[in-house]
C-alpha cells in the first residue's frame, strides 16, 4: 500500500487522483523477482537498463503497478503509464493556478519516470 504525503489526503483538489492511485495493486522489486523466478538484482538491473516494465519510484521505494509487469510478460514492453488519466484528474481541479498544474506536471513525470523525448 502506498501512502500519500499527508497534505494530500486533507486538499479536495488532489481527491480524483487519490481515488484512482488507491485502487492500482503494486508490487515490489523481491514481488515481481518471485513472480519470474529471478535474482532480485536481475530485476533491478532490468530496471536500471530500462529493459524492464515501467516503475514508479516513491521516495527511495520502487514498485511496479501488476498491470505494467503482466503487460511486459505478454507484450515484452509495459503499457501506457496512465499518464493521460493523471492529467486528466488535474484538469478536473478549477482551483489550481497554471503554474500549480505545471508544477504537479512536472512531479508527475519525474515520480512517473515518464522520459521526455529532446
């Protein structure tokens, strides 16, 4: 389970992405290890060379969301990162200011470890 930064839980205006966070079922580096029968460190090498499935990182944490890795096990490649659902739970926010929104953007993409291309 995965525990918001307390000034979260109490701003309504972070409410629609809280809601959809809470319901995504992630597993750690030793979980999905276990589950290919690996070397934890074969996990994180694949990770660090980024031939494996998308990861979030959560604080010094790593967790894999369970449809990343069954994505990578059937497709070789995770899937989307659901970036575009975050955004769009951002846009359902009126109160937050432009620089708010692109300063949470911006968090998200670094958290998300989506790589931008340039």
């Amino acid at each position: 389970m995965i525990y918001p930064p307390h000034y979260m839980t109490r701003d309504p205006a972070y409410r629609p992405f809280l809601d959809y966070v809470m319901r995504i079922e992630f597993l750690t580096t030793e979980e999905v290890a276990r589950r290919w029968r690996f070397k934890t460190a074969s996990v994180a090498n694949m990770r660090h060379n980024g031939t494996g499935p998308a990861f979030v990182k959560v604080g010094h944490s790593v967790r894999y969301r369970s449809r990343e890795v069954t994505d990578f096990e059937l497709y070789g490649h995770g899937g989307g990162l659901d970036f575009d659902l975050v955004a769009a739970a951002l846009a359902t926010c009126p109160d937050l200011t432009a620089n708010e929104r692109k300063a949470i953007e911006a968090h998200l993409h670094r958290v998300l470890c989506v790589k931008t291309e340039g």
